[in-house]
C-alpha cells in the first residue's frame, strides 16, 4: 500500500473509532444526563406518556393526571389550585417546579430506583406504567384557617405537630395557581410563567421556608430565654433589670423598650414577666450577660444553621458568627443580622412543645404504589435535644403569661391553655415593622405549633405588633386543629 493511501486508511480508521466512541459515550455515559435534560423534548414527551402520581390531603388529590387528547396523553390538573400552590409545586411541558413536583419527581413519575420491581412487574404484566402516590401531611383545615387568615397580607404560615414533626400547614401569600402553569398551550404557558416571575410580590417564592428570610424580632426573645435558664444562672422567677431605655457599651446608640416606658413598676421584674411585655432592655441585658456563644449554640439546638430539606429544601437560619457587644444586645432581640423562615421559627415553637426535643420536620407520610401497597412510610426523626424537660417547662409557663396576661391576648382559646410570643421586627429605617406570632395547644399536651409572619405590619401596618395581625391567624390555625 503507498504513503497516501495508508494515510487515508488511518484517517478513515480514525474517523470510525471516534465516531464509535462518540456513540458508546453518548448512549451509554451521558445517557441518563442527556435524558435528565430539562430541554429534552423527547424524554419530556415520554414522560408525559406516563400517568403521574397523586399528591394528596387527606383522601383528597390535590394534584393529579388525566387523560388528554394531544401528544402528551396526561394533563396535570390542581383540584385546591392556589391553596396548596407553594406544597405541590407543579408540572409543565418543561418539567416540575417546586414544591413536591420537584422535589419527588422520581417517585412521581415511577422513575426512581425504589420503583424497579414495580416497573420490572409492569413490563412483564403489560401493566401502564404508573407514578407513586405521595400521602401528604398536611391537614385541610389548618391549611384552609391559614390560607383565610393571611388573605391580603404578604406572609406566610407553617404549623407542624411537635411530636412528630409532621407539618401541618405550609401557606406563603401571595400564592398562585400552578394550573395556569400546567397547560399544553405552550404560548399561553410562557406568558402566565413571565407574568407571576415579574410579579414584584414573587408569588412563585415558598415564604415559609425559602426566598429572602426575615429578622425574627422578638420571637426570638424564646430562643434567649432558652440559652439564659440552660445556664443554670436563671429560672423564670429571676429578677431582671427592665429600664425604658438600655445604655449599649461602647456606643452612643440606645436600645429602648418599644413604648419608651420602663417594663415594670419597679426597678427589676422578672424573667416571665419580661417575656409577657416583650421587654427589650430586659432582654438585651440578659443577652450580654449570657455571651454570643451561648446564644449562638442554644441557636444551633433549635435547628439554626441545619440544612433541612421537607423534602424541599429549607434555607438555613443564621445568628451571626461574629458579634460585638451592641451586637450582641440586638441579636438578643431578634434583629441584628438574626435571619429566618417561618419553618425555623415553628421549629422553635413545637420543640419547647415537645420538652424541649426537636424533631425533623417532613411534609410526606407515605408513598403509595399504583396497586395501594405502601412503598414507604415516614418514621419521625429528632433533630436535636433544643433544652432539657425541665427547661421546656419553664418557657412553656411563660409563654402561657404572653397569651395570658401579656402581649399575645389575641390567640386565647376558650377552654385551652395557649403557650406563645408576639414579635414586631424592623427591617429597615422608614419601612413598616413585620408581625410575627409563635404559639402552640394546648399547652399541657401539644397537638400543633404555629408560626405566622405578616410582612410589614399586614394590614394594620406599622401600628400592628404581632399580637394584632399574627396572633389571630395563629388562633384560628389551632382551633381548626382542636376542632374548636
């Protein structure tokens, strides 16, 4: 063979390997990539092929497949629409968003590896191949009582059962309808979808455990109130200081009560009574004396800092790591640079519910086969030992004096003990303060915790503490629990 030919043989050899290598890569290495792509329209078109699994409540499917008459066989439908918007998510042409749509995705959609023997079964029975079944554990009526209660206001709702960690309720306003994101109208689907993305209230964003998170206020006063009684230094009978206005050290700032009047008629009252009048001197006092290190670690017992996922995923709560003295004194009120989500803070609620044991929450109970053979079911975990029993006891009491005889007077129950705290959080010079309510009930034998968030004050504005718009929508989530 001569020099030019052999060289074109090599060229051509080389041409085949390639190609060879290209096509074993491609159906073979990046095969499962390739097919994962949100831009695959032909495992898009597959996928719709499939009937998707059920969300439900209760009984009830909150999210489901029907047959439809296009190419993509399955139209996913929302019976509740926006009341369950940010907890199911939804599903489109390009592919599920949010909520559980994406987070079980594969569940849904029989894809995932704790499927196998059913698609095995299915191929050799010539059963349609059918998505899981995921059992919600949300309850109607708190969900219905939080979705009525924060109608008009920015905010959001969470109520978790303490004991298990079961979340309750998941309500973020203003909502949306993922049936406008649904459709097999792919125009119409992209103009509901740049619409709600360039909505400046940001419907599409889960407030209760995502988007930009929020200073706590003083709701956070129960997670100093934990750190001071845990050092053995306090009880909730201690005498603190509660002047109108604390002098902060190395500052010419002041930190004053918000009323500007002193918390008691004497000098001193005393730890449960500060926490009723919601004293911020008292409190921030407390805070230096205690140090950031307590704080920041009795923080990290409630679940701040923990990357949690429901199973969507909860962005962190934080106390910042580094703190002067001034800083210090308004961290110990919920401001500062204090961040979190509605979830957090219901955490904190439910584990001094719970004797001071925080548990994972987690939004699914069961995964249900096509043939209603249970795959799965939740067993609840304890994230972390927030306080002892002993410790719990005492903050329960004294959150039982904030419904009382305190600040929170508007989550009272008639016939039930109520446990809760008020906060107001400033987020910004000029801006309407937030309304934040933490509670649960009854207090002797928690059944449900509750946080609510009503940003900027609700509909009250800056003239409303979380007593007056927060603590009713907390009140009417606990008794839709309590069948009151």
């Amino acid at each position: 063979m001569n020099g030019p030919v052999r060289r074109l043989a090599i060229v051509v050899a080389a041409l085949f390997a390639s190609l060879l290598v290209s096509t074993t890569l491609i159906q073979y290495v990046f095969a499962a990539d390739l097919n994962a792509r949100p831009d695959n329209r032909r495992t898009l078109l597959a996928t719709y092929a499939r009937e998707r699994g059920e969300i439900l409540v209760g009984q009830t499917p909150v999210a489901r497949s029907v047959p439809s008459d296009d190419e993509y066989r399955f139209q996913r439908t929302y019976s509740a629409g926006p009341l369950y918007a940010h907890a199911t998510g939804f599903y489109s042409f390009y592919g599920a968003q949010g909520g559980l749509e994406q987070a079980e995705n594969a569940l849904l959609s029989g894809s995932s590896d704790k499927l196998f023997y059913r698609r095995v079964s299915d191929l050799f029975t010539g059963r349609r191949p059918q998505g899981a079944t995921l059992e919600t554990t949300l309850d109607a009526k708190v969900q219905k009582a939080a979705e009525d209660g924060l109608q008009g206001i920015r905010g959001a709702a969470v109520a978790l059962d303490p004991r298990t960690g079961a979340i309750l309720a998941m309500v973020s306003h203003p909502t949306f309808d993922p049936n406008d994101l649904a459709g097999h109208d792919l125009n119409q689907l992209e103009k509901n979808y740049a619409a709600l993305n360039s909505d400046p209230s940001k419907p599409l964003v889960n407030r209760s455990i995502n988007g930009d998170l929020y200073p706590p206020g003083s709701v956070f006063k129960v997670v100093t109130a934990a750190a001071a009684l845990s050092t053995g230094e306090y009880t909730e009978n201690s005498l603190v200081p509660g002047p109108a206005v604390l002098d902060l050290p190395g500052t010419t700032a002041d930190l004053p009560n918000h009323d500007g009047r002193a918390c008691g008629a004497q000098e001193d009252i005393t730890l449960t009574q500060a926490l009723a009048v919601s004293c911020n001197t008292a409190f921030a006092r407390v805070g230096m004396d205690i140090g950031a290190e307590a704080l920041q670690s009795q923080a990290a017992r409630f679940g701040f800092g923990d990357s949690v996922a429901v199973p969507m995923r909860v962005t962190p709560s934080s106390v910042p790591a580094e703190m002067n003295t001034p800083q210090l004194a308004q961290a110990s009120i919920g401001q500062y640079d204090v961040r979190v989500t509605p979830m957090q803070m219901a955490m904190v609620a439910a584990g001094v519910a719970n004797r001071g044991a925080v548990m994972k929450p987690y939004l699914v109970q069961s995964v249900i086969g096509s043939d209603l053979s249970v795959i799965e079911s939740a067993d609840p975990q304890e994230l972390s030992q927030a306080v002892t029993p002993d410790v719990a006891a005492q903050l329960t009491r004294m959150m039982e004096s904030v419904v009382e005889d305190g600040t929170g007077r508007r989550a009272q129950i008639e016939g039930v003990a109520v446990a809760g705290k008020t906060g107001t959080a400033q987020h910004g010079e000029g801006r309407k303060a937030h309304a934040w309510f933490i509670s649960f009930a009854p207090a002797d034998d928690p059944k449900i915790a509750v946080a609510v968030i009503a940003e900027d004050g609700g509909v009250a504005g800056s003239e409303a503490g979380g007593g007056t718009v927060a603590a009713p929508i907390a009140r009417q989530m606990m008794e839709a629990r309590l069948d009151r």
